[in-house]
C-alpha cells in the first residue's frame, strides 16, 4: 500500500507537471504550481527530483519511450517493409492525437535549450539510433530518398505533426479511410526515391 501510495504521488506530479509544461510554458510553471496542481506539498515534489531541470529531464525521456513504444507496437506483426514504415507513420499520429498533452509536451521540450540535455539521455540515444537505422535501411533498399538521414527523419516528424495538427482541427478525418489513404499517398510520395 504504501509503495503503491509513492508511485501515485509521482505520477500525479508527473501528470500535473505535463499538463502546466504545456499550458505555460518550461520557464513559467514554477514548481509549487506543479505541487498545488497535483494536490501534494511541496517537498513532496523534491523528494522525487531533486530540480526541475531532473522533473523536466525524466518527463521527457519517461514519455519519449512511451512514444517510441507506440510507434513500434506490432512492428514485428508486419512483413513488408512499405508495411512497417506505414505503420510507424500510423502509430506516430495515433499516439500523437491520443496523448495530445504528451505530445505537445515533447514538441515543446524539442525546441528548447532542454533538448541537448535530454536527447543526450542513454535511452533517448538508443531509441533515436533504433529509429536512424531503421531509416537508414529504407534507404539502403532504396524505399526512400537516398539524402542525410537526420534530414530525413526530421522531414517524416514534420509531415507526422502536421497530420496530427489537421485530425486535431478536423477530427471526423480521422476515421476517414479515403483521406487516410491520401495522406499516407502523400507522406510516401515526398520520401520515395
């Protein structure tokens, strides 16, 4: 009961923190609001992580992996390799639309002087290498552009984003096959050779 007890407490700060993070900014969510949000004291956040740099470092890795989990949920079900890049497309902006929070979280942190930090994370490293080779393979078979795989890999997030902001604003989309199937027409077509 009582371990059960210190996780729910972490995991509210971790949810209220999620949620701050994004309605007002890194810099502008002081910890205390964090506390308030999550309906605990104040030291109870720092027996968990020390600064808010460490809240911020193990919210971003703890929900990266959640992400790229996602991502390659039922990865190894797929035969094909045009298969398992549609799936990762799909997987991406199905996370992405059912963790909006989450996902706004991560688009945040990316774009902030955090991010050298916590993509210097060791888990964070090995699931962006995963990813890389996984690309680099595509590559390699020719299934798509031969051009910098860093490039690349950020030109699929930005079209993943931008599914995500369009179901987001039109979400009756989502459940649209014939759209479905033009989106993924058109992600595939700007990354085949």
């Amino acid at each position: 009961m009582i371990s059960q007890l210190k996780i729910d407490k972490r995991e509210l700060l971790l949810e209220a923190a999620t949620k701050l993070f994004v309605e007002r900014g890194l810099h502008a969510t002081p910890t205390s609001a964090i506390s308030k949000e999550a309906g605990v004291s104040a030291g109870i956040l720092f027996h968990y992580f020390k600064t808010k740099d460490d809240l911020i470092d193990e919210l971003y890795v703890s929900i990266k992996k959640e992400y790229t989990s996602s991502i390659l949920n039922d990865i190894d079900r797929i035969k094909s390799d045009l298969g398992k890049l549609r799936l990762i497309w799909s997987n991406s902006w199905n996370w992405a639309i059912d963790n909006n929070l989450k996902f706004k979280f991560l688009l945040q942190v990316d774009n902030t002087n955090c991010s050298e930090r916590v993509k210097s994370h060791p888990e964070i490293i090995a699931k962006f290498e995963k990813f890389k080779n996984f690309i680099q393979e595509y590559v390699d078979k020719e299934l798509v552009k031969n051009i910098d795989t860093y490039f690349l890999m950020g030109s699929m997030f930005a079209l993943i984003t931008s599914m995500v902001t369009y179901l987001t604003l039109f979400p009756k989309k989502r459940n649209d096959q014939a759209f479905i199937e033009q989106a993924w027409e058109q992600f595939y077509n700007y990354l085949k050779p």
